[in-house]
C-alpha cells in the first residue's frame, strides 16, 4: 500500500486530498519488497549481509565522528591528516569554502539527528548537552547565509525535532525543554538582517554579531548571490515559524522564493545560476541543475510536501518540464542558456547534479532517474568517487572529490522506490571504496585528485550529516529503527522535519494568488499522487532493462544523441558552427565565421587569431552565434588547457600504523624516473640527510643509502640535489618546501625543473612536497621512526594484505621499478628551478591565462594553427565529444613551451549594442566559471 493513492484520488490528480499519502514517495521512504520484486538473476542480499553493511557504516560513523570529538571539537571541523580541528583564521583561507565556518562547533551541530538515525541515543544526549553548554552563536564573524542555514538552523531544528519525539517515548531527553529551538530562533534573528534588500533576496553573508549593514559587519557590498543561496530557505525558515509560532521567518522565505519565480526568464522556464540582488537581473545565465541552483528546485518540491502549498507544486512542475525539455540529455544533465536553451552553456557536468536523480524518483519520474543515476555510477567504477566536474566524455574536468553524499542519496531513494537489489550493491561500492581509498587513520580525507587517489586535509560536517545517515538507511530494516522515519521529511542536509509541522501555526496564507503559470498539458502531473501499477510496471526487470544500454557507456561508447539544435532544425538550415568543429584550413567555415562577423588572421609566428565585430556580422543574428562560437572557444580553449596539465604525483604512507591510507599530493620533476613509465612506482623507508638541503655530498650516506631521501627546498638547483643523494645510495629523494605552511590545499603545484645542463645521469624519482604535507611525513618519523612510502604516479590499492603487513613481494619489486611502459608525457610545461640563494618562485602547472573581458561588440581570440587531422570528425557536436573508447584515465597530452602551442586571449572593449547584451554578460559568466567553487 506505501504508493498507491488516496483514497477518491485519481493518480494525476492534484489538490490536498492527495498530498498527504504522496509524501510516501516523495519521502522515499515507503517499503521496498512491496513495490518491485527482485529481477531474475540480480540475487536479493541476504538479511545478514544487509545487516552486516549496516554494522559497517555504524563503525565507519564511529570512527569519523569519535575522531572529531576527539581531535577537533570544540572546532568547526577536523582535518584528518593533521589529527586536529580546523578553526578559521588560524589556517591558511580557502576562500568562499569557509564560509561555512562560523566557531559554532559546526560538525556536531550538523551531526546531532544523524545520531538518533543510527540508534545512536546516549550519544545524542550528550552531544544535546554539549551544544546547550558550549556553541556561541554570537561571533564576530561573517558566515554564509545559505550553509549556516542548511547545516547549523537546520541541524539544531533536526536536532531538536528528534529530541522531542525520544522525549514523547520517555525513555531518553526527559530533561529537554526545548533548548536547542531556542539555539535555532536566535540564530534565525541573527540571519534576517541578511534579507534588508529591496528584492527580499538576501545578501550571501552575514555577520552573526554586527549584521550586515554595521560598520564593523564587513559584509554587505555584495550584489549577487547564487539562486540556490536565495531559494533553499524555505523548509528550515517555516519549520522554525512553525515550531515557534513567529511567522517572519516563513515570510522572509517566502518572499525571496516568490521574487525568483517571478525573475525566471519567462520563455524557457529556467532560472541562472546567480542573480543580483537588487536589480533581480540575472548575472549568470546558464543554467542547469547542478552547482548553484541544484536545491532550489528540491525545495520547491519539498515545500509542497511539508507545508501543502499547491503553488509549490505548479512552480516545481513548470520548471521540471523546462529541465526535461532542455537540460535533460539522457542520460546526461547539460547545462543550457535560458534565453536560448537549445544551446548548451557547457561540455561538462558537476558532481552536484548527482541529487536529481533522488528528486525525480520524489517526482515519479523513475525511468531518467535510473538512466542518469546508472551513468554517474559507471563514473565512479572508473574513478572509485564522482570527481567534482567531468566532460561529457568522462573525463576528469575538475578532479577533487570532497566525499560528497548526493550520490549516496539518490542510491537510497532509487532503491526505496523499486526494491531492486541492485542498488544495495551500489551501496556495497560506495562503502568499500570510502574505507579503501578515504579513510586515515584521523577520519575520512576528501580526495585531492581521484586520478592519483592523493587526500586533502579536509573532512566537511555534511560527510557525518549525510553520508552516514543515507547509507545506513539504505540497509536497515524498518524494524533496526527506533521511530518512523517515513513521518519525517529531509532538507538538502538531510536534516529531519516532522511532516506535522503542516498542520502547525498556518499563519501564513496558502492561496496562490499569481495567474502566471505556464499552461502544460497535463502529462505534467501524471505523478502527482503516484500508483505503484503505472510507476512501476509489473515487470521485475523493469530497473534494469533500463540500466543494461548504459552499462559502457563511459568505457566503451559516447552517449549518442541529437544535438538539439539539430532535432529543432530537422532537415532545414544548418546548426550554427560550433567551436570544436572548426578547422582553420576550411573554406566552407571560413565563410560562416565571415557571416558571423568573426575574421581570421594568420599571424608570423603560426598562431591563427580570430576578431569579432558585431556590427560586421550579416544580421543580429548571425551576430548572436559569432558571440556564442567565440564564447564556445573561450571555454574549449581552458579546457584544452586543463588536460595538458601534468597530473600530480602522489606519496603514500605505506607503514604502520597508516597502510597505504595517507596518499600525499606531490609535484614531478623533469629529470629521474619518470613514474608514469613504472607503474609499480618506487618504494622505500624514508630518512633525513645531513646536510638537511642537500646541496653538498651527503654526510650520512649510511642512513640514505637504498632509503628514500628527505630533504629541504632552497639553497641550490633541485637536480643538484637529485645527484648528491643519488650518488649517496639514496631510490628516490622527496624535496619539502622551506615556506612554512604552504600546502597543495591553497598553492599550485609545479615541476621542479633541470639545472640546464643535461640530466639523463639523473635515474631515481624525485618529487615535491608543500609545508604542510611534507611536515606529516617529518611528524610520522618523529612518532613510529621507521616510516615507509611508496612513490607513484597514482595511488595503489589499499588492502588487507598491506594492512596485515602481508609484503611477501621480493626486495627487489620494493626499490627496483616495473619496466611497464605507459604514455610519456613532456616535462617542460610549468617547470620551476631552484635559485642558488634559495627557493625560486612556484608556477601553476596548467594555470590558465587571465582571460580579459570580452565585449558583445568585438572579441578576439589567439589560437594555435589547427591540424585538421587532429581535430576530429568535423560532424562532432558539442553533444558528442570525440570518445576514446576504453580510456580509462583522462588523456594526458604533451606540455609545450613554444608560442605556437599555447591559447593567447586578448579583447577589444567598443560600447555594445542593445540587441547583444544579453550576450555580453554570457561571456563574462564563462569567465568566471572556471574560477567558481562548486
């Protein structure tokens, strides 16, 4: 019974007799084995091992969250390589990231309705005290408005909400008077000044002492926010009013939610991903459902749920036609401009998107939700994580992965709405490959770079908030948990709110009063209240007819697919150019870029630079799509620059008592080994030489000799030091950077460079390590004396047999390479010599130029002669980048150093005319991109 409707309640029908008994879908939350029984084949898990998977996320839990307690509390957060907490202003800024920090003890805040998940209840009770007696919600410092509203108000409500019901059981929090709500109404105070705007939407930071406007606030100058920061308010906004009875809160959110919907660009349906907040103007215009926008479109959805507001439901239905109109692609998710949404605004997708497939099965729409959830699943089988961002031929476009959930979510939604076993095994993966590849020996360490396996000093609270409570609940029965949860609905930080809250102090008005609604046909609201007969299909391989077309998807084939602009046009006129189609030496597209306005120049030294002037183009137009090829350009241009980068190295603890689960990020050298051409890497105990610079012959070669050498950045060439530790018996030299706190976290890494003379005599590895990274290494010799480590181009398994101290591999394979041959790769792109006075400047490796702005009415672009059999097929769309099929790391393609290889930007500003400004401002959005946090 846990799908089918009301009863009088049609399926498609709306209204609220039908919205109470579709919470159980849109909660997810409604008995698997009634819904779809297992397909042939697939094999059920057996209750045991169900049982087993559980016990292992409660010991994973355990291990993350008693390490915070432990080494971090009362800080914000821990950072599990150091095995301390991270307070702000006394590490190095990581920028807008944290934001999020506040000295309000944020992970366990965030951590508190994930313990009563668990089952976790003296635990909880402790951690309620705590909170109460330790958390100062009034510092002077600027936070976020849209994490301390997620992570903090919707962790004290969550907590707060599970508090009263193990109050109402009577066996646990009979001394609970409502404390933490009152935590969570007066940080709720201190977050309205944020909404003193003329549009209602609030700034994105605030100062939890002095506000926004004060003269001590420092904040306050800024004019736009993303459209998630303004439109994820709502659930924990009215769940505050609700439960206090103090209606502004509501109102502040709702009006920020009304003024988006009504700024939404009117044609397409779709909203851009930042807005300012005065005008209402919309400064970035692409649009997705990824980063910027992703829980927007959740809460309206939600909103609907929890509060029972039909115009929830008529906005969230009329956006959701636009996404799967424009931006779905199965089963890839683009994103598109708003004003001219056949045309994709990127060639790579977010790992943030990862949540919409737990949104549609909310939705009912359960076939898309399979197919893209089955492709960014074959993402992470190539790649162990999602990396942050990835091309639309699987590639590694941004290549961190901070141990986000939204994964995981949709695991647990897509499982609860079929009952396929199948996704118990995807769990299975994402447990097996976070204590394999994650875990330290301090928590859980987000990846610095899924292509190497290297840690990053970080462990967000949204890895305990989420992560945890997801995969438990995926493998646990009703009958392991201690209240129902289906009673319960989740924020974007799966935090839980009590469905009765719709029915609580309704001060607010529920009537829709706007009659700007797009007209849809009514297929939009089939699933409005969902019946298990026509949402599922009485077919047990209902799921995985679905999933088996997308098994190769990534390794083997390109997702095939009509450009849209292709499918619009039909047999008529042809597509614009697109930029990666483009060959120099084409007349027919040296005749369109005429057109358009784009003219083409040969310069002496090979390069080919291209001008636009829009007042030359043959119409607006043609106009419009020379501004959209040379933006098109811009983007391809960083991107290419991207994948010429020379991947990092890594450093990996192999020792007691770490095994392999401390991963370094390290830079190359340009002369020794090169470790892409050894794949078994090298591998040793690591000493320290005297002198520690390494600059004269080495005093201690009894100690360096067949050892990994350790020594300091500075006073002489890095091949210079190579050689006087090679000579002294050393397998590999590690080189530690002398400037105190510098880390791969903030600084970019680069190749140490040749002294100018040849290096062939050059033959064991060297790398770089930062401060920071190098001090774990230093820190570990100082506490266990003997500390091995393995020098790679990629992390190795970390397994039971290196944890069992299993090395029955000969000497020999642990200090002499494999000879195994990979793709070379040049080494002269980014290289940084070392000064004889001391350490020289560091160089980006791949650091993409500064890209001035370009104007609507002329851009110019700088490339580089074209070889157009390089360039692939020229019917390749933008839809279809050229695949490489079986590839399972990102290509990586020679660095040079010559002009004639390098992307050159330069741009004429003239004042724009009207018809293209629009455009104008979709150049500077492509800009900025690349420089954005997800």
């Amino acid at each position: 019974m846990a799908l089918s409707a009301a009863p009088g309640c049609r399926a498609g029908e709306r209204g609220p007799r039908c919205r109470r008994p579709w919470k159980l879908l849109a909660l997810g939350l409604l008995s698997a084995s009634s819904v779809l029984a297992a397909a042939p084949g697939a094999g059920a898990m057996s209750r045991e091992e169900k049982r087993r998977l559980g016990n292992q996320v409660l010991e994973m839990f355990d291990h993350a969250y008693s390490n915070y307690m432990e080494h971090a509390y009362p800080a914000d957060e821990l950072m599990p390589l150091t095995c301390r907490g991270r307070v702000r202003g006394q590490e190095p800024s990581r920028g807008d990231v944290d934001d999020a920090l506040g000295k309000f003890s944020l992970t366990l805040i965030d951590t508190l309705d994930t313990l009563v998940v668990l089952n976790k209840t003296k635990e909880f009770e402790e951690a309620v005290k705590k909170v109460i007696k330790d958390v100062n919600l009034d510092n002077d410092i600027v936070v976020s408005v849209f994490e301390t509203n997620i992570r903090v108000l919707g962790g004290l409500l969550g907590g707060h909400s599970v508090a009263i019901m193990l109050k109402e059981k009577g066996e646990y929090m009979q001394w609970y008077n409502g404390e933490l709500l009152h935590m969570a109404k007066e940080l709720g105070y201190k977050l309205l000044p944020a909404f003193n705007t003329t549009s209602g939407l609030p700034y994105p930071r605030v100062n939890l002492k002095f506000g926004v406007r004060h003269p001590e606030a420092r904040t306050g100058t800024e004019t736009d926010t993303c459209t998630a920061c303004a439109g994820t308010l709502i659930l924990e906004f009215a769940a505050l009013s609700r439960f206090t009875g103090t209606s502004i809160f509501e109102e502040y959110a709702r009006k920020a939610l009304d003024f988006i919907w009504e700024k939404r660009q009117r044609s397409s349906n779709l909203v851009g991903v930042t807005i300012n907040i005065h005008t209402g103007d919309w400064v970035r215009k692409d649009s997705g459902v990824g980063a910027g926008i992703d829980s927007y479109y959740e809460y309206l959805l939600k909103a609907y749920v929890l509060l029972g507001d039909d115009s929830f439901l008529e906005r969230f239905n009329t956006h959701y036609d636009a996404i799967m109109r424009y931006i779905s692609q199965p089963p890839l998710l683009l994103d598109v401009h708003i004003h001219k949404p056949m045309l994709n605004a990127r060639t790579w997708m977010d790992s943030l998107l990862a949540f919409f497939p737990g949104l549609q099965v909310l939705k009912g729409d359960i076939r898309p939700a399979i197919e893209t959830h089955e492709m960014l699943y074959q993402v992470i089988k190539k790649h162990n994580f999602l990396p942050e961002a990835f091309t639309t031929d699987f590639r590694v476009h941004w290549a961190q992965h901070p141990l986000r959930p939204e994964f995981a979510e949709s695991t647990y939604f897509l499982y609860k709405a079929t009952g396929d076993p199948y996704y118990l095994e995807v769990g299975k993966t994402l447990i097996e490959n976070l204590n394999k590849y994650a875990r330290v020996p301090c928590g859980f360490a987000a990846m610095k770079d899924v292509r190497t396996g290297s840690h990053e000093d970080r462990m967000d609270s949204f890895f305990l908030a989420e992560m945890f409570k997801y995969l438990y609940l995926l493998f646990a029965d009703k009958e392991d948990m201690i209240f129902d949860i289906e009673d319960y609905i989740f924020t974007t930080e799966a935090h839980l709110l009590p469905l009765w809250l719709s029915t609580t102090n309704q001060t607010i008005s529920k009537k829709n009063t706007s009659t700007e609604y797009t007209e849809l046909d009514d297929s939009n609201f089939d699933w409005t209240c969902p019946n298990t007969q026509i949402l599922f299909p009485n077919d047990p391989m209902f799921a995985q007819s679905i999933r088996e077309p997308l098994k190769n998807v990534v390794d083997k084939s390109c997702p095939r697919g009509i450009s849209r602009a292709e499918e619009s046009l039909g047999s008529g006129p042809k597509p614009p150019l697109r930029a990666r189609d483009f060959m120099a030496s084409n007349p027919e597209h040296l005749e369109i870029l005429k057109k358009m306005g784009v003219s083409l120049i040969h310069l002496k030294d090979g390069r080919v630079q291209l001008v636009q002037h829009a007042v030359q183009a043959a119409s607006s137009l043609d106009a419009e799509d020379g501004l959209r090829f040379m933006q098109e350009m811009i983007e391809l241009s960083s991107q290419q620059q991207k994948e010429q980068q020379l991947p990092p190295r890594a450093v990996q603890i192999v020792s007691h008592p770490f095994f392999g689960r401390v991963v370094l990020t390290a830079g190359p050298a340009q002369f020794g080994m090169d470790l892409s051409k050894h794949k078994a890497g090298t591998r040793g105990f690591v000493a320290t030489i005297k002198p520690y610079n390494g600059c004269s012959e080495i005093t201690n070669p009894e100690a360096v000799k067949e050892k990994i050498a350790l020594m300091q950045r500075g006073q002489c060439m890095f091949a210079e030091k190579a050689r006087n530790i090679q000579k002294a018996g050393a397998i590999g030299g590690i080189v530690i950077d002398d400037n105190e706190g510098s880390s791969s976290d903030t600084a970019p890494l680069f190749q140490m460079a040749g002294d100018g003379k040849n290096t062939d005599d050059i033959t064991i590895p060297m790398l770089f390590l930062f401060n920071k990274e190098g001090n774990i290494i230093l820190d570990a010799i100082r506490e266990y004396e003997a500390v091995e480590v393995l020098l790679s181009d990629k992390a190795k398994d970390r397994d039971l047999e290196m944890e069992n101290m299993d090395q029955k591999s000969s000497e020999n394979d642990s200090h002499k390479p494999n000879s195994e041959e990979a793709p070379s790769e040049s080494q002269d792109a980014g290289a940084v010599s070392e000064e004889p006075e001391g350490g020289g400047e560091s160089s980006a490796v791949g650091d993409p130029a500064p890209l001035s702005p370009a104007s609507a009415a002329s851009a110019s672009v700088s490339m580089a002669d074209q070889d157009p059999h390089a360039s692939g097929p020229a019917e390749t769309s933008a839809l279809e980048p050229a695949c490489t099929p079986g590839d399972s790391q990102p290509q990586e393609q020679n660095t040079q150093t010559e002009a004639s290889s390098k992307a050159h930007w330069d741009s004429k500003v003239q004042p724009m005319e009207s018809i293209l400004a629009d455009w104008n401002e979709d150049i500077e959005a492509f800009e900025m991109m690349e420089k954005d946090e997800l």
